[in-house]
C-alpha cells in the first residue's frame, strides 16, 4: 500500500506523464480510502488548470476593440 507521500508523488507526476500500470494502480487503490490524497489529487487539478488559463491569458496578444482602424 502507498504513502500518503507516495501516493502524493504519483498524484503530481501523474500531471505530466502517464503512469505505469501497476503505479496507476496503487494509486487508485491508495485513492479509495484516503480522503486527504483525494482532495490534494482535486487541488492540484484545479491548480494545474488555474495556471494554464491565467498563462493562456497573459500570452495571448491584446485584443483591439472592433472598429478601431489605427
């Protein structure tokens, strides 16, 4: 059975590769009856997608309102 650290681990490098089989399954596992590891798997979610937006925003070029013919 995983750690709490472990499963945490998995959770934050599962954000960036895909996990191996039985890694995945620890995890899931791990996932099923540890209410805290299942809230920091949401946080970092919605971190990750937080940070994604606010970076698609700030690169974006600026927009120019329409019929502004400069």
């Amino acid at each position: 059975m995983l750690s709490c650290k472990d499963a945490t681990e998995l959770i934050s490098q599962g954000m960036d590769r895909r996990l191996s089989l039985v890694e995945r399954f620890g995890l899931r596992l791990h996932l099923l009856i540890c209410r805290g590891c299942r809230a920091t798997e949401q946080h970092l979610g919605f971190l990750r997608n937080a940070s994604s937006a606010w970076r698609q925003h700030h690169e974006a070029p600026p927009s120019t309102p329409q019929g502004d013919s400069k």
